[in-house]
C-alpha cells in the first residue's frame, strides 16, 4: 500500500470570552480569505445569546471568499438557531453545516458509577484546577 501525505495548514483565530458581535463582522481580518471551516460557540464567546448576533455571524461566514464549512457547538437544543441554519441551507447559501450537541456526548457518562471511571472523568461538573488558579469559569469544567 502507498502511504499519501496530505498537507494541512491550521490557523487558530480564536478569541476567547469575547462576543462574535461585532468581533463576527471582521472573520476575513482574524481568519484570512481562505479559511475552509469556521466554528462557532456561543458558551465560550456569548456573553448573551442573542439570535440576531449568530445571524450576524453567519452572514459573514457566507460572505467569506472560500465559504467555508461552519460548525457550530450547542449545549442545549435551540430549535430557533437550528431553523436559521436550516433556512439558509434551503437557500443554498450554506452547504455542510455542522452542529454538535456537546451535552448529548457526555450526558451518558454523568449516570455511570464514578468509581469505574477514570479520574478526569470523576466529578465532571467540578473544576478540575487548584483552588485560585485563574480562569475558573463554567467553561473550564474537567
């Protein structure tokens, strides 16, 4: 069998606890022209959840030069942004979204017996750093 090398480059432009408006308008300036996948979650950058500042945020990812592959990351089922995101599907202006329920994956876990887990696995909505170390927030969970 012949071994493929494929090379991928990986931009990170995350900016943390930082809300996507007006950050969002800006996506060409902190990702370059030619990002092929854009993430969005609005645990670790909305400081308030607000439909009309993912929309915003969506738009600018349609505008980009590449129109990138958006994957969004929820924590709950919010059947408002998901009929947005399917709205401009049906448009056919967004063609491979991607949303992925974080609380689906380990909601399984969190009734298993946690002495046969292992230990970053054990009291998962505790924080998991020494007392006073910086950035405790409810994002940071173990």
């Amino acid at each position: 069998m012949t071994k493929r090398y494929i090379h991928i480059e990986v931009s990170n432009a995350a900016i943390g606890e930082v809300s996507s408006f007006p950050y969002g308008w800006c996506l060409s300036n902190h990702l370059g022209k030619d990002a092929n996948v854009v993430s969005w979650d609005n645990e670790m950058s909305q400081r308030i959840d607000s439909p009309s500042a993912f929309e915003s945020y969506v738009r600018n990812v349609i505008s980009m030069e590449q129109s990138p592959m958006l994957i969004v990351r929820e924590t709950s089922k919010n059947p408002d942004r998901n009929k947005m995101l399917q709205h401009y599907v049906n448009l056919g202006v967004i063609h491979d979204p991607l949303v992925i329920n974080v609380n689906h994956a380990y909601e399984p876990y969190t009734s298993i017996d946690e002495s046969v887990l292992l230990t970053g696995f054990q009291d998962y909505k505790t924080f998991n750093a020494p007392d006073g170390a910086p950035w405790k927030s409810r994002t940071n969970l173990s």
